[in-house]
C-alpha cells in the first residue's frame, strides 16, 4: 500500500512540474533574426571584444562582459514569451558555459528611458523587474529573482540540481509566462520557475541577458494569452 502512495505522489509531482497549457490569443511579435536588430537596443558596454549582432539568422551575443539586448516594445497583460537559445562552447575566446539569463517585464521607477546602461549587471538593480540566470557562476546555479525598484534584489528560487543546469551547445526552447499575477519559466517543457506575486508587475520590457560567454538566439515568439 505504502509503495502504491509513492508511486501515485512522484506520478502527481512529474505531471505538476510540466508545461501547463495556456490558450495562445494573438500573436503580437515575431523576430527570427534574418535583418537586422532595428527592434532592439543592445547594452554591452564599452570593451572592443563585445558584440551582438545577427550572424547566420541568428541573434548571437559574443562578449567579455555583462550584455542585455532589450526588445523595444513594451509589453502588458497575460503573455507568453519564446525562443530558442544555445550556450556556444567552441574555441571561441569568449565561450564559457554560463548565463542563460533573461529579465521580463522590467521598467526603471525613476527614469522613463529604460535604455541608459551598459550591461554591467549592478546597473540594472535599481530596476522594478523579474531576473533568472540559468547555468550562473560558472554553471553552478540556477535562480530566480524579483527585482523590487528599490535596489532589494529578493531571491525566490535557487536551483543547484544538475537538472537545472546547463548543457555545452544544446538548443534549449525556453517559455516564460506571465498570467494573472503568476510568472512561470520553462525550459524545454519542464517548470524551472513558478512564482505568484502579491504585487504582480503587469507591464515593462524584455531582454536577453548574459555575461562573459557567447550564446545564439532565434524563433522568438510572443502571444498575448486568453
């Protein structure tokens, strides 16, 4: 009997941990990167060996220091965000496994512009915002967290498991939700992250983050959801 109620509770636990289904309404932006990057604002400071920029239908983001590549347009309501995205490790000068990260639903409380920094990472903490980096400090943690506005950088989930980290030059499909107060992050159809906000932030900008390492982008999507 007792073997019967730990199978039934781990059956209920791996069903709880994948992907929900959300009703897909509209689709309001699309970007797989055969252009250019008119969209976007790219943050990466001032060293001659950082770039971003489309290479090969890709969005690629080759640097030696903090970069965040911002979508222009704001975003509000209950949406789904994806894309596919890779940790490059090759032979390349800036390849290091680390840093899938992502910020969404981001505004600064004291400055209309958004886009006035250049990509280190303590510039952003002054933002109202949430934050996950996948695979951070060298591919050793995994976490998420909502940045207050106020420089209060509050941690809610921090993953150390080797499930939840990352994996040298595979494509991952990464969603993110924000539905109703809830924020969910998948990867690859399983729930990384899943947070319900007594203060939701129900508007702001999303961008691609990472820091010291080179990552491809391409087959973003963004839904508003019913």
């Amino acid at each position: 009997m007792k073997l019967k109620f730990l199978t039934l509770f781990l059956l209920i636990t791996c069903l709880s941990c994948k992907e929900k289904e959300y009703e897909k309404d509209e689709l309001l932006f699309e970007e797989n990167f055969e252009e250019d990057l008119s969209q976007w604002v790219v943050e990466t400071g001032y060293s001659p060996d950082a770039n971003a920029g489309i290479k090969d239908g890709k969005l690629v983001i080759d640097v030696d220091r903090g970069a965040t590549v911002w979508l222009k347009e704001e975003l509000s309501g209950n949406i789904l965000i994806e894309y596919d995205r890779k940790v490059i490790m090759e032979d390349g000068e800036n390849d290091r496994l680390s840093d899938l990260n992502q910020f969404w639903m981001a505004r600064d409380p004291k400055n209309a512009n958004l886009f006035t920094r250049d990509g280190n990472f303590g510039e952003y903490d002054s933002l109202r915002m949430y934050y996950f980096g996948i695979g951070g400090n060298t591919n050793s943690t995994t976490r998420f967290r909502k940045y207050a506005g106020n420089g209060d950088r509050i941690l809610i989930h921090d993953l150390q498991e080797e499930e939840y980290l990352l994996e040298p030059n595979k494509i991952y499909h990464v969603k993110t939700v924000v539905y109703d107060g809830v924020t969910k992050v998948y990867v690859d159809d399983k729930e990384f992250f899943s947070y319900e906000d007594e203060e939701p932030l129900l508007e702001g900008y999303f961008g691609f983050r990472t820091t010291e390492s080179r990552h491809e982008i391409d087959n973003m999507k963004i839904y508003s959801l019913q």
